[in-house]
C-alpha cells in the first residue's frame, strides 16, 4: 500500500492537484476536511464530538483525526493507497501516522510539496474567501495568522521527512494551474 502525504501552505493547491494524482495512481484522496464533513453527516460517535468541539470554536484534537485516518485505513477497500491532504500538521500527527502505518507492517511512501511564497498564499486565500464566501478565511488578520500557524507548526514537518528521505518538493509559483499539475505528476513518477 502507498502512503502520500501532499504538503505546502494554505492555498499551494493541494486540493486543485489531488484529484489528478488520485486517480492517475489509483489512491484514495484522505482530506481531513472531507473526513470531518462526512463523518458529522454520518452522525458516527467520531462526528458527533468533532461537531461539538466546533460548534464551541475549538480545534478538532489529534485523537479524533488520526480515529478518522485510521478508521478510512481499515474500510476503504480497492485502491493501490492513500493520498493524505490536511494529515499530519504536526510532528505529533506525522509520528502517529508513523505508527499507524507501522502497524500495517508499511510506512509513508512520500511527501509532495508544492510550495508558494507567503504573499501568493495570501492572495489566493483571500481570492477564494471572496468567491466562496469564505467569512472564516476574509480577514487580512485571519490570513496572516494562518500563515503564522503553518510556518509554526506544520513548517517543522519538512525537516521531520527530510531526515527520513521521504520529503520531495515543487514549486507552485509561477505557472499555470497545468503547468503545477505536470511538475506535480512528474515528481509522483519518481516515487
């Protein structure tokens, strides 16, 4: 079994490129987002904590997404792997993610970067609150402080795959959404 991790800043794309690497490699694409999204629907135990905890304006703690990766590990069937987006953010979440795939006598098969300058992350943040309707994502402040969190807490996790080998990067800026795709897709072939 395959174990992607597609990394970068908010706004780098990974959600724009993922559909593509899933389905060129035949992987399942684990957004953690998603997960949540689903699993409050589903009305499962998992969602209805996670539901609570953001009603209340807290984040959903690492137990609970790493239950929801483990729980998507174990009961999606037909697929040659996993391509992680929003999963691990932070060294705590890569080292269970170890052990998760430890226990499943594997291990994470690599890390896609694509990478963006902080300005470009900003712009297209803002870009998409306005079209989307963002309210969470349209304040300058809220912005900037989403920048601040990445480079605090999910940054580290480039040297964490570093050391293991495991970290391989692209970059995301400049060019067009096809031109990332390709830069994206060719690194992939790599692997």
């Amino acid at each position: 079994m395959k174990y992607y991790i597609l990394f970068g800043p908010p706004g780098a794309g990974k959600g724009t490129h993922a559909g593509a690497i899933a389905q060129k490699y035949n992987l399942k694409h684990l957004s953690t987002g998603e997960l949540l999204r689903a699993e409050i629907a589903a009305g499962t135990e998992l969602g209805l904590k996670a539901r609570d905890l953001i009603a209340a304006g807290n984040l959903v703690p690492d137990e609970i997404v790493e239950g929801m990766i483990e729980n998507a590990f174990d009961t999606i069937k037909g697929v040659d792997g996993f391509l992680l987006d929003g999963f691990p953010r932070t060294i705590a979440q890569a080292e269970a993610l170890e052990q998760m795939t430890a226990a499943r006598n594997d291990e994470v098969t690599g890390v896609i970067s694509i990478m963006i300058p902080d300005a470009v992350v900003h712009e297209r943040i803002a870009h998409r609150a306005a079209i989307e309707g963002r309210a969470d994502d349209a304040s300058d402040a809220t912005i900037t402080h989403r920048i601040e969190t990445y480079h605090a807490q999910t940054e580290p996790l480039i040297d964490f795959y570093k050391a293991k080998g495991k970290y391989h990067e692209v970059c995301g800026y400049p060019g067009s959404i096809d031109d990332v795709r390709e830069r994206v897709l060719s690194l992939v072939e790599e692997f």
